[in-house]
C-alpha cells in the first residue's frame, strides 16, 4: 500500500493553553483513529530557513509547520484522511506520495 506524507503548513497560534491542549487532544483522537494507517505520527517543525542556489532566507508565512505518513490505497484516499484532520481548524495542508526510490 503507497504511504503519502501529510505535511502542515503554517497554522495559526492558538491564544492560550487550554485551546492548545483541546486542539492536540482532537489531533491525537485522529491520529489513533487511523490505527494502522498511521505509519508515522511525525512531530511538530520548530523554526527553518529556506535554502536555495541563491542563498539562505527566510521563510514565507505558510510554511512547513509538521508532518505525518500514512498508508493509503490512492490519492484520493489519502486526501479522505487529510480532510478530516482538525489541523485544518488552523492551518493547511498538503498530501504528497511517498515514492519508493529502490
């Protein structure tokens, strides 16, 4: 089954503690209603720079913020698990297939 990698982009900050743990608990209830779909839970991406053949600079403000892997038949299956992931209350995201490179 292909994997496809969920990367999180941007988000915005949640205003105090209690949001922040009511926001990660409905993302760990998601995370483990994937049961084995979830191959990697992945972490949270503290700041970065963006590199380039012209230098090092900043990133914009929709950046890559996190990430996971999951299995999925399709696409279109990996973006069904992807629409229902609650980090889409405060960011967006973007699917991508796992490419086998043996």
């Amino acid at each position: 089954m292909p994997k496809y990698v969920i990367a999180y982009l941007g988000g915005k900050q949640l205003p105090n503690p209690e949001t922040r743990a009511a926001q990660m608990a409905k993302w760990k209830a998601w995370v483990d209603g994937l049961g084995h779909r979830m191959v990697n839970p992945g972490m949270p991406l503290g700041q970065g720079k963006l590199v380039s053949s012209d230098g090092v600079s900043e990133r914009g403000p929709n950046h890559l913020t996190g990430f996971s892997i999951v299995l999925a038949d399709t696409m279109d299956a990996a973006l069904e698990i992807a629409q229902r992931c609650p980090f889409l209350e405060i960011g967006t995201i973007e699917i991508a297939e796992a490419m086998d490179m043996r």
